[in-house]
C-alpha cells in the first residue's frame, strides 16, 4: 500500500521543471518535501493530485494509475490543501468545508445531520469552533487555511497532500496543525518551509534542489549541514534538541 512516483519529468514552456523524479510514500507514513523556493516542489504535488497531468502514466496509488481513477474514488484516496486557493465566489464556512464530504455523498444528497456534526467537530479540532456561518472571504489568511484544513480533514481519506500548509500562520497554529496532522490516521505528504518543524514531525524529508530528488532519508540523515550549504547555502549548526530529542538548526549569517 502506498503512494509511488514513477520516473516523473515535467517540463513547462520546454522549460524542465522536474527530472526523473521517483518516490514512494508508505501507509502512515509523514513525509515532508523540502528544498528552496523554485525547486519544483508545487509542480511536484500538484502532478500527485492531478492539477497538472505528467506525459506518461507516473503516479500510481497502490499500483493504480491515478489518471485513470475517478474523481470521487480520488477523493476518497487522496485529500489536498494546496498553496494558492483564489476564491470568486463567497461561501459560508460551513459550505467551505462541506466540500471535502461530497466524495462520501451519493449524487445531489444534502448535507445529512452527522456531515454537520463532522463538520463542527473538525472546525473545533481547528480552533474555529461556531465559525459556521461566516461568510470565508471575511476570514485572515490563518483562519482560511484552517477553514481548509478542515476541509481536508472531513474527506477522511487515506493520503493528505498539503503544499506549505503552515505559511499564513502564527506560531502556535503552525505547532497546531502539524499536531493535528500528526494525530491523523492518513498518510501525510507535505511540503515544509520549515525546516525545524519538519525535523520535529516528519518521519522522513524529501529533499528537493533544481527539479530533482537529492537526498532522501530521515530529518538526521537528510538535514546535515553539508545539504543546507549546498542547497540553501546557508552555514548552520545542527543539534539535537533536549526537550524533544529531535534536531535543532541554527542558521549562521556570513558575519557570524
Ligand atoms: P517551489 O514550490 O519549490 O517553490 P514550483 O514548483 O512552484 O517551486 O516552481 C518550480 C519552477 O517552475 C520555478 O522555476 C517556477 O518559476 C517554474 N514554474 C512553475 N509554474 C510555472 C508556470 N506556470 N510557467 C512558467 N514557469 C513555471
Ligand atoms: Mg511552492
């Protein structure tokens, strides 16, 4: 059972963005996806769940094509928070989230009492409990990407793809979320600005640098100093911190 990447390239405008990109993502498994701005790694979720359609068939969930699933059996297998979410038309929260619950619906089934007893439950995992009825556009930037997650978390499906899910939010709603996600029976796939956060939760990190995979491994084997020299060109000292026995980067300015 799992999520697998098969030889993926990706080119826009001739233009090669991803190469030969492969990957396996394993049941209950947190990955994280990291590497510096413009290395592909939204062009690498976004062919995941299925915004871009790669050439050849590349993304298989438990040796399925994803290309060929349809797009309620997609839903249920895969949930997506993505980066950018352009709104034109205003909903109500509550229609906001009830969104995620349509791949559990039968066609034009209403909204039935235990959708909307989901639906509060998980605004409250996300601390916005008794936000029903707010219209979405009204909402901070933090407040919309809990509305999403949400969202993503009434789909109850097996795999969670997330593009930097924690960018909008204040510190302890970026602790907050990766809680939640970590407390989740799904599978995780998410791309982490962060690198300490994605030390502290992920299982394992994928590194990105200039539309390839280069290191691939758990946060100590794939967030040394050498990686973040070479890819981020940052010095940094890496320790391991006491309270949470995970590591700790301390980035060094040049002046330093
Ligand atoms: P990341 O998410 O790691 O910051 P992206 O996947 O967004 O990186 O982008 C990877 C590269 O692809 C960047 O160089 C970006 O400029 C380019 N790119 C992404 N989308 C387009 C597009 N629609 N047209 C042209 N170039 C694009
Ligand atoms: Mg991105």
């Amino acid at each position: 059972m799992s999520l697998e990447v098969k030889t993926l390239d990706y080119e826009i405008r001739g233009k090669e963005i991803l190469k030969d990109i492969s990957l396996e993502i394993h049941t209950k498994e947190f990955v994280g996806l990291v590497g510096p701005n413009g290395c592909g790694k939204s062009t690498l979720l976004k062919n995941i769940y299925r915004t871009l359609r790669p050439k050849y068939n590349t993304v298989f969930i438990d040796g399925n094509d994803i290309l060929k699933l349809s797009s309620r059996k997609m839903a249920r297998e895969l949930a997506v928070m993505a980066q950018e979410n352009n709104m034109e038309f205003d909903f109500k929260v509550q229609d906001m989230v009830m969104f995620g619950r349509y791949s559990h619906k039968k066609f034009l089934q209403g909204d039935t009492s235990r959708d909307r007893e989901l639906c509060a439950e998980y605004l409250a995992e996300v601390g916005l409990e008794g936000y029903e009825d707010r219209s979405y556009l009204s909402l901070s930037g933090g407040e919309k990407q809990r509305v999403l997650l949400a969202r993503v978390l009434i789909q109850e499906s097996r795999y969670i793809i997330l593009d930097e899910p924690t960018n909008h939010l204040d510190i302890s709603y970026q602790y907050q979320i990766m809680d939640i996600l970590k407390k989740q029976e799904a599978t995780v796939f998410s791309s982490v600005h962060d690198l300490n956060l994605a030390a502290l939760y992920c299982d394992r990190i994928l590194f990105m640098y200039q539309g390839k995979i280069v290191d691939d491994g758990t946060p100590e084997e794939v967030l040394t100093s050498e990686n973040l020299w070479k890819y981020f060109q940052i010095r940094a000292q890496i320790s391991r911190n006491p309270a949470t026995g995970k590591l700790q980067i301390y980035y060094l300015p040049d002046w330093i």
